[in-house]
C-alpha cells in the first residue's frame, strides 16, 4: 500500500508525527468500503476451497472415501493426510496439530480433507460428499476429568500441557490473628469475533512453490510452520499480508492458509478459502475458560500476607499458546499487588473441547477477575473500602513481583485507582426503570512484549527518495500485521518525525523482509516502531554525512536537514536514494525457574476501571450506565488510536462480563454464529471516561507502553463488583447470566 498526501501540506501546518492526532491512512477506503479484506481476493482461473470436518469429538479415522466427492461436476481435486509432503503438523508452540487429520480427530470441526472446485457451491457440495468412517471413542470434555492422573491420554506424553508452579516468599504463615478469603471463579470460553472470517489466496510459483496472501498476525511464523507442514524449503514460501478484518490473537494460528497452500500445490492452479461464520467458529482458536481457586490472607489492617492460587485452564485439543497463556496466568495471579508470600499452581490440559489459545489479554484476564473479586470480599470482611484496600497494596516502582522481579518501569497503580475513584458520579436515573444500582473498581497488570528468555525483535526497512517533482518521500516496509491496531498510521509518524517527510508510503508487508514477530501482547509499536526509528536514523546519518557534518547530532524538519550554517534540502540531497533496514530488540530476559522466578519481563502495563451498572434483578438485566478508565501508556504516540484502543477493549471486557459465552456441551459448539453467539452493541457499552496518563519509560522507543490489552483486562471484575455491590448476589463467574442475579432476589 503506497499512501501519498492528497495535497502538499502548508507552512501553517503542523507535521503529524509522533504524539499528534494522525489519521488512519487506510481508513478512507474502508470507510467508503474500497478497502480489500483477503476474502476480497480474486485472480482469474482460481479454484475455490472447501473444509471436511470431523462430526465427532474424539473418534478414529478408518477410512475416507473421496470418489462421491471427485463425481461431482467443477471438482479438480480432494486432498487428505495422504498428500501432505512435509510432517503434516504444526502448532506455535509444539508442532501437535495435524494439517490434516490422518487417524485420530480430537475435537469438533477438526479438518480431515480439503476440496479445490471451480465454484464456491461445487466445492461445497464436495465436502459434504466426502464419506469418512469413524470408530468413535469416549471423549473428555471435562478439564478437571482430564487433569486426573490415570485419565485416558489424548496426546503422547499425557493430558497436562504445562504446569506452571510459583513459589514466591516463605511459606503462608498459620497465624490465627490474620484473616483469610477462600473462594473459587470460573471464566467463560470467548471467541475473538473478528468480523471478516478467515480467508486467503494460494498461488502455485514457477519454482515450484506457492504464494500465500493472508490475514495473519505473524507471517514469518506461518511460513516456517507451513513449510515445515507442506514439506517446502522457507525460500520457496512468501507470504503476504492481506486486509485483515480484525484479529484479538485469533489469527495467531495457522487455519485456512495451509489448506489453500497444499490444494494450490496439488492442483497447480491458485486458490482461494473462505470460512463462512459457523465453520469460522471451530476454524480459529478461542479463550481458554479458566477454574480458578484462591486464598488471600491478611492483616486485619488490610496488609496481604499471602495469595494462593489453584487455577486450571481448558486448552481443548491442542497447545496452540497454552504453555504462554497459563505462564501469564501464573505470573499475575497475585494482581498489581505487593505480596510477600505467592504460591500458585497454574495448570492447562487437553480435552477433546475445540482448542483455545490467544486472545486479547491472555491469561491475565481471567486470573484478574479472581484477585480482583477476593479483594472485594477481603475488603467486605475487614469492613473496608475497596478502594482503600487496593492503594494500601499497590505496586509501584521498585516493588518486587511474585515473580521475584522488581519493577523498574513506572508503576502508577495507585495514581490509576485515584483517578478513576475520582470521577464524578454518574447521574441518577430518572425514568423510573425498577433497578438497582451498583459501583465496582478494577486494576489489573500485564506484561508487555515477548518475556522469559524469547529472543524479541523486530525488522522494518526505510527507503528514503525524490520523487520525480522534486519531492523527498519515504517509503516503510516491515512484515508487521496491521490487524486493526493503527500500526500503519504509527510507522508514518515516526517517519515524519525522524525525517521531516510528509509523503510516506509502505511497500508490502510480507516475508521479503525481515522478521516483525507477532501483532500480539501489545508489542508491534515498541517493536516495529523502533525498528522503524532505528533504520530512520540510520537513513539520517546518511543525510548528514552527504550534508558535510557527518556524526554530528542535527534533525531533519521541514524537509531540509538543519545544519549550523542553514537549512540543506533534502531533495538536493538525493540524487541516489536511501535505502536502510535495521532489527531493534528490546532488553534481554531471562526463564523463570522451577519455583516461577526470574527476571522473565521487559515491562509491565497497567490499567484501573470503575464501572458503573443498573441492575433490573426481577429479569435479569444488566445495563452499564458508565465505565471509567486509566491507563497509563508511557508516551501516546497517537492519542486518537490510543482512545480507539482503549474504548475497544473495554467493548470487549463488557462482552466478557455480561453476555460473550461460547457454549460446549459434549465438545460441541452450540451457538457458533452471531445469532446466538452475543457480542456488544453500541446501545450495551454506556458511557466511556478515558484518563489517558505518560508516564516515560526509559527503555522503549520515545517512552512508550504497549496500549491494546490492558483497557480490558479488569473490566469484567469492575462489572462484577458492581453487581454485587447492586444486587448482594454472589458472583463468582463471568460472562454472568441472568439465572445468577435472579436468584439473589430469591
């Protein structure tokens, strides 16, 4: 995508780089509706792909039949285990997970063939001729069942994916004077309900490889795991990054790329897949629901002693990012809080429910509305206010975590709290509605980038040029996912900043450059970003030594390097373009040990919510009259894209708490379509408060923090909070239903 400014800017007007309000570059064409999403794809001659898959939870494969489905008129070609080159497996973090199912299918929807026809509906109807003869076998849909020793295997090796064990501080003192809260909190399965499904075109190259044009959020990471899966060497692999329509850590997985790869490869022809919704419900990962059990012991003056934990996560089929989701659970289950003595025991197991991995706050979500209610019910024991008792615990530069780190980065938990308590109240009802009102505070923490020993970095190339009117222009390429985030609009600034251009453009985001890592834990504008920042100076030494004052610390406005003795166009400058790519990492981490410590984080977010809701217990409504939240973000890059941020995971922390459930009975899905499956409205999320604070950080590229996750992360404890405060009901779950709150009035 190539993005030129539709007129020259004045003298008048600013240069929009970093902190100013910068528009989207691709936001005309999507709001007129011209932007191309991958399922927009099309090249003349291409086939079209369609998915058999498994009916049954756990069941044997004895043979397949493709001969009803080859019949039929338009079909080019079936594909089955049988055909894939390479290992047939793949998986982020433990390569589990077949391409195709070749004797065993672990879950419901798993893909046991593919069809390339020469239309969508033959291709369909081929899939569903596909005859497979299955010998079922007993499934475990139960995390608790699967976790006991002796349960059947699902996999080699056994039913525990990781067990992550922390054992922070001296025992937990057996002191009768303390007080302790017991309690145990389950979170729902949530899916990412991104709006454009999965989708993307495979075309077969000259040499024999193929081309693969995606919505993903890592694509070095797809590459290696389909050429590892497809049998093809890395080099005969370019991926592509497509419109994508959203993402939240579903499109972390491979899904509908190495099937449109390996038809494309066996036909020779391009293809192209599209899920519809109800197959893009068991076609991506989703939420890991969570069984969490905690003790909080405390002084009787609100000090905590010590947090235990118990929590087990759901994985369902395979590993996906299980092994990070459960660390970060373990990680932060104690809360942004100071406690001397944390032992927790985070476990995720397999099952034969469909596989969960990453979405937006892994990990951290859930934990979070564990700590968050038994801080509520400490308070209500100790007769406290909860606010109170969360500033009398805060973290905050130079507390030590439970992970044994200190934290060396602003840690503004208290001031976050201060702010949102602050707010004015919001105003009474005067329609007469029969509710019940109720005020509930939450405060979460979360790390930021890639943590325990990962080798994080990130790669973006800066070609800097004159265009032939004489204009200096820039153009930026990385193979960083733009998911929605605003990435692009990010990497635009810096270049504005960094080189007084206004004219940036970007070639395209795909493997032909190096490694961007993934657009998850709220890492690309740190990541990127200062990939982007670093090849910009690198581009600038450049300038200044054609400028005669090469080493010298000089910037570069209004199109001219700003030298001692006057301004140097930059057009005079490039007679020969500039041409520089660079890799950024950030600081080095290490492990955790067997007991969870170690130095595993390179920062740490923060985010605090009040919310405010109107309870109608006869019927069971929730209504959110008002959120209230602070985050602090290091530097606002974009302050606009930080306050879509914000405002869009709190939408999804409403989900979460009051109506976003995917619901298994039997590792079936029963509501995998929008119908039944229940996202927010703008008519269900209230009214937003942003306190947007800066607070630099020394290590990142100009101060910043990551900004997508945190404004989620303790929404659905506030929710719950202040539904118990309304109501007196006993919530201990979230998404909370109606039978919860009408059974209070009972």
């Amino acid at each position: 995508m190539s993005v030129a400014p539709e007129r020259p800017r004045t003298a008048a007007e600013p240069v929009l780089g970093v902190g100013a309000a910068a528009a989207r570059p691709d936001g005309p064409a999507k709001v007129r509706g011209e932007f191309e999403f991958s399922s927009d794809l099309h090249v003349p001659g291409m086939l079209h792909g369609a998915t058999v898959r498994s009916p049954h939870p756990h069941a044997r494969i004895r043979r397949i039949d493709a001969s009803p489905a080859l019949a039929i008129p338009g079909v080019v070609a079936v594909a089955t285990a049988a055909d894939v080159a390479g290992t047939n497996r793949f998986g982020l973090e433990r390569r589990d997970q077949p391409v195709l199912a070749g004797d065993v299918v672990r879950y419901v929807g798993e893909a046991i063939a593919v069809v390339a026809a020469t239309s969508p509906a033959a291709a369909r109807r081929a899939a569903d001729a596909v005859v497979v003869d299955f010998e079922v076998l007993p499934a475990i849909t139960d995390a608790e069942a699967a976790a006991e020793p002796g349960t059947a295997a699902l996999h080699p090796g056994g039913n525990l994916v990781r067990h992550m064990r922390m054992r922070h501080g001296d025992p937990v003192p057996d002191d009768t004077d303390l007080v302790r809260v017991s309690g145990e909190y389950h979170v729902g399965m949530q899916d990412q309900a991104f709006l454009g499904p999965e989708s993307c075109l495979a075309e077969p190259t000259a040499t024999g490889g193929v081309h693969v044009r995606c919505s993903t959020q890592w694509l070095h990471i797809d590459r290696d795991q389909l050429a590892e899966a497809l049998g093809l060497p890395p080099e005969q692999l370019r991926l592509t990054l497509a419109g994508v329509g959203g993402a939240f850590g579903g499109r972390e997985d491979l899904s509908v790329q190495a099937h449109a790869a390996l038809l494309a490869l066996r036909t020779g022809r391009p293809v192209a897949m599209s899920y519809p919704r109800r197959e893009s419900f068991v076609g991506h990962v989703h939420r890991h629901p969570a069984r969490m059990r905690y003790t909080h012991t405390a002084t009787r003056d609100g000090r905590l002693v010590a947090v235990e934990a118990d929590i087990l996560l759901d994985g369902g089929a395979y590993a996906s990012t299980s092994p990070a989701v459960v660390g970060n659970a373990g990680c932060f289950a104690a809360g942004p809080y100071a406690v001397p003595t944390v032992h927790v025991d985070a476990r995720v197991v397999y099952t034969n429910n469909p596989p969960c991995g990453a979405m937006r706050g892994f990990g951290a979500i859930q934990v979070c509305f564990a700590y968050e209610s038994q801080m509520d019910e400490l308070a209500r024991v100790l007769g406290m206010d909860p606010v109170e008792l969360r500033l009398r615990n805060a973290v905050s530069t130079g507390s030590t975590m439970a992970t044994g780190q200190t934290v060396d980065g602003p840690a503004p938990v208290a001031e976050l709290l201060e702010r949102v308590a602050a707010r004015p109240p919001a105003p009474p009802r005067t329609d007469g509605a029969p509710t019940v009102r109720g005020v509930g505070y939450g405060v979460s923490i979360k790390n930021i980038c890639k943590s325990a020993g990962v080798d994080d970095y990130g790669t973006a190339r800066v070609r800097l040029f004159r265009r032939p009117d004489g204009r200096p222009a820039a153009q930026v390429q990385t193979a960083a996912s733009e998911v929605g985030q605003g990435l692009v609009t990010v990497q635009q600034q810096i270049v504005r900043t960094e080189l007084g251009v206004d004219d940036v453009g970007f070639l395209p985001t795909d493997t032909t450059v190096g490694d961007a890592g993934t657009a998850s834990a709220s890492r690309q504008t740190w990541m990127s970003g200062g990939a982007v920042q670093l090849a910009c100076r690198q581009v600038r030494a450049e300038l200044l030594a054609r400028a005669g004052c090469a080493g010298a610390d000089l910037p570069v406005q209004d199109g001219a390097v700003q030298t001692p003795v006057g301004p140097v166009d930059l057009a005079d400058l490039l007679d020969a373009e500039i041409d520089e790519t660079a890799v950024f990492r950030h600081r080095t981490t290490s492990p955790l040990d067997e007991n969870g410590q170690g130095d595993a984080h390179v920062a740490y977010a923060f985010a605090a919510h009040r919310v405010t809701v109107d309870v109608d217990v006869e019927l069971g409504t929730i209504e959110v009259v008002e959120v209230a939240c602070a985050q602090d973000v290091g530097k606002a890059v974009n302050p606009l894209g930080v306050a879509g941020q914000m405002h869009g995971g709190i939408v999804q922390g409403l989900g979460l708490a009051v109506m976003e459930e995917i619901q298994v009975r039997d590792g079936r899905i029963l509501n995998p379509g929008f119908t039944d499956y229940l996202i927010p409205t703008a008519a269900d999320v209230g009214v937003h408060h942003l306190d947007v604070l800066e607070h630099p950080r020394p290590d990142s590229p100009y101060g910043l923090t990551g900004v997508g996750e945190p404004p989620m992360l303790s929404v659905p404890a506030a929710v719950a909070a202040a539904v118990r405060q309304a109501t007196g009901a006993d919530i201990r779950r979230v998404p909370i239903r109606p039978q919860d709150l009408t059974a209070a009035s009972g």
